[in-house]
C-alpha cells in the first residue's frame, strides 16, 4: 500500500509555558545547531458553523510565518500523521513531561607528565 499523498507530521513542544500541538507537512533538523524546522502549517477548514477559537488563535499565531525555529530541547514529540487535526495549546503546568536538564560534559584534568 503506497501513500498518494503528502505526510502530515503532529509537531508537540513547548513555548512560554505552553504545550503547542500543531500540524506540518515540512519538519526538517535546521542548519542552525540545535534547532528543528518547521514549514508549511496547516490549520483545519472552517465548516458551517462550527469555529474552534484555539485553532482560530493559533492560526492567528502562526499567519505569515514561512518557517518556524523550535529549540530541540522544546520538542515533546514528533508523529506523522494520515489526517490532521485540530491544532491545540494548553498550559504546559498540566502536561507531566519535562525537558531533559542540559548537563555540561565534566572537564577531566590532564595527567602532568
């Protein structure tokens, strides 16, 4: 079974003590260190009547952004996905994931010869 059409990657990270769940058709690691890029959101279609007013600010957010730079260290996860859904943001207080902590590498002292 082949896929016919593009893959829709579900982006979960974190932002000013946030929990963003959006949606992409481009995730790429930047050429900047450290970074993850982002490209090509995409946001559900109004239907009827029926308005989701945290996608609608989302989508608000993220109108006119071409790429977006995500610090991996903010990456929750990273799903491709066959259909997407709504793009949510919740308070990062309930979510029960942390950030791995950035340890620096111990120096070790050179032996004196």
């Amino acid at each position: 079974m082949s896929k016919t059409s593009d893959p829709i990657f579900r982006v979960q990270f974190v932002s000013q003590d946030k929990v963003y769940e959006v949606f992409a058709k481009q995730i790429y690691s930047s050429d900047l260190y450290g970074f993850v890029e982002v490209e090509e959101f995409v946001f559900g279609e109004r239907s009827g009547l029926l308005v989701d007013p945290a996608e609608e600010k989302l989508k608000a957010e993220f109108q006119g952004v071409k790429r977006s730079y995500i610090p991996m260290h903010a990456v929750i996860r990273i799903d491709e996905v066959e259909d997407p859904g709504p793009a949510k943001m919740r308070d990062s207080r309930v979510s029960t994931v942390t950030p791995l902590a950035m340890v620096p590498h111990p120096r070790v002292p050179r032996d004196a010869d």
